[in-house]
C-alpha cells in the first residue's frame, strides 16, 4: 500500500496534441567550463527554442544541487523563465524533489506558474533529495526524513492541495493553495527503480522512468505499470515515458566526445568532483586508443547516426510500451547538442 487514498489520486489529463512528436528533453542546465551561470540559462532557453521548433512535446529541467557545473538548483524558476520565453512547448520540473519541500508551496509555486502559462506546465515528482546526503540535510533544516516512508504522504496532500481537497474533519480543510486556477499541472511519478511506476500505477498517476540512471530494469518496470495500472476515476488510463541517454550525429568524433564526456562526469561524480568538465579532457579521453578500444554498448546509452538513433529509440519505446521518450543529452557543446536534437526529430518523422 502506497498511503495514498483513491479519493487523492488525479485523474489523466487529456494528452497533448498530436502535432507535437512523442519526444521531449529532459535538460539539466549544465554550466560549461568557463561561462556563468546567466550564459548557462540563456543557453536552456535556446535549446527550449530550438526544440520547440523541431516539435518536440515537452521541455523538462531537472533539480539538482551543490553542483558548480549546473544551474538546475530552482527548477520552479527556470520552468517559469523558459515557459515565458518560449509559446507552444510544455515546459516543467522533472523534477520537484518532494521530501525537499513542503507539499503546500510546491501547489501554490505550480498553481501560479498555471496562472501565468495555462495549459503548458508540467509536474514530475521524485522521492530522491537529488543531492549528497551533506546538502539533503541542509535543504530539510536538520531534519530527518525517510523518503520512502513520506513520499505517499506529501503527494497526497500535494494532490489535495492542488485540487482534490481534503475530508472536511481534515485539520488542512480551510487552507487555499492560492492562487486559485482550473487547472492543475500535468502530473508524473518519477523513477529510476521498481518503486516509482508501481506507485504511478496504484495510485492511477503518470510514471516517467530513468533509463539513463537504471536501463536494466527500465522496459520491465514500465511494461508492468502499463500491466498494473489502477484508475482512479472512469477516465483514467496509463500514461508513461522513459528518459534515455542521447545523442544523434553524422559526425563520429562527435559522437565518441559525447560518450567520453558522461564518462568523465561519472567518474567525477563518484569522486565527489562537481566542477565543469575541460573540453581538452573530453578531447583527449575521446582520442585515446584506450578509450575508443573500450567502447561498447552497455545498454546505458543510445548514440550513433540519427538513423541508428531513432530507430533504436523507437525499438525502446515498443518494447516499454510508453507513450514518449524523453531525451537526456549532456554534453560540453551546446551548438552539438541542439544539433543532436533537430537531426533526431527530422530521423524519427523519417523512421516512424
């Protein structure tokens, strides 16, 4: 049991128009080596821009913090800037990391930004501090939280404060989340392990998986939410993505510096290194014997031609049986990534 009560859980909103691709990009504002933070947002608008324009359905920002080399740290922010800046593209959170904040501010922050953009906000919802354990407990006040045990609570008032209300006896009853909207935001469940899509399913709720993060569980985990999924009104019905490591281009070099960048930022990662990756270390990481001997295709990353690309996605999505793919391409080049994303759009058009 998940905690949630049925009376809690929302419905599927009606799904977006079938003008836009069932891709989006899930964007975690890197800051690359030696520009500021303001050039890194600037750059996300251009990519919301550029995507936008390729057709692309959704426009995500991650939330992650104490790193140097992102600007993600306020994804309410950065949804509200891009949303503003761009006219058609959905743009949202992927995502609020619920135990960081309190289920009353994340309705009133989305239930604004619904205000200021009706019908084009997304919210995703994740168990995980998104942070070092330092930080989660800087961010909570000291407080210690048991994600697994708070998450199904925190959504359920999120959920009543956002629209469905609680029981009259309920001590939030006489509380608005102003202001007062419509609407409420297109809701997701995020996951990277077996937890995530079976609390979408139960509690009748939209699931996005994290490919990138557990490709090994990824199709089995989705195909069951499909499998399992609970509505909680007549109207309801499955609705699942899955965010894959990405990148398209004809270029091989290219290709082999995109693959040897999220090696590096692994390893740096694993090594609590947050600061911004050297272009001469990808470069050269890339360039090695050693390194272009090693590669190999665990699973993990879809890159390549945008032939191979979209075809392979395409291969994920049937096999998963979602309704979109999300697109998670990191790199150090912000004029190849927007590249990988308009070749993707134009190969998927061609090869589905």
């Amino acid at each position: 049991m998940t905690g949630l009560p049925p009376s809690l859980a929302p419905g599927v909103s009606t799904s977006p128009g079938t003008a836009t691709l069932p891709l989006s990009v899930l964007d975690f504002v890197g800051i690359e080596h030696g520009e500021s933070a303001a050039s890194s947002i600037r750059g996300a608008v251009g990519i919301a821009r550029s995507v936008e324009a390729a057709g692309y359905r959704r426009y995500w920002v991650s939330e992650h913090h104490n790193m140097r080399s992102l600007a993600c740290s306020a994804p309410e922010l950065l949804t509200a800037h891009v949303a503003g800046q761009t006219e058609s593209i959905r743009v949202g959170a992927a995502g609020i990391m619920l135990p960081n904040h309190a289920a009353f501010k994340v309705a009133e922050v989305f239930r604004t930004l619904l205000a200021m953009h009706p019908g084009r906000i997304d919210l995703a919802l994740g168990r995980a501090p998104g942070t070092d354990p330092l930080t989660a407990h800087v961010l909570r006040r000291g407080l210690q939280v048991d994600p697994g045990a708070g998450f199904p609570g925190q959504v359920a008032e999120l959920l009543a404060f956002l629209g469905d209300g609680f029981p009259e006896d309920h001590p939030y009853a006489p509380l608005v989340a102003a202001p007062v909207v419509d609407e409420r935001p297109e809701l997701f469940v995020l996951g990277s392990s077996g937890y995530g899509p079976r609390f979408a399913a139960v509690n009748g709720l939209r699931a996005v998986f994290a490919h990138h993060m557990s490709p090994e569980i990824a199709v089995e985990a989705l195909r069951d939410y499909r499998r399992d999924f609970t509505p909680a009104s007549p109207d309801d019905a499955p609705y699942s993505a899955m965010s894959v490591l990405t990148f398209a281009s004809e270029d091989e070099d290219a290709v082999v510096e995109f693959e040897a960048g999220w090696a590096l930022t692994m390893r740096n990662l694993a090594r609590g290194v947050r600061e911004p990756l050297r272009p001469e270390q990808v470069v050269e990481l890339a360039r090695s014997a050693d390194f272009r001997d090693a590669r190999r295709d665990d699973g993990r990353m879809v890159s390549g031609t945008p032939k191979a690309v979209a075809e392979r996605l395409l291969e994920l999505k049937d096999q998963a049986q979602v309704d979109e793919v999300v697109v998670v391409t990191p790199s150090l080049d912000r004029a190849r990534r927007t590249a990988s994303y308009e070749d993707l759009a134009d190969a998927w058009r061609a090869a589905a």
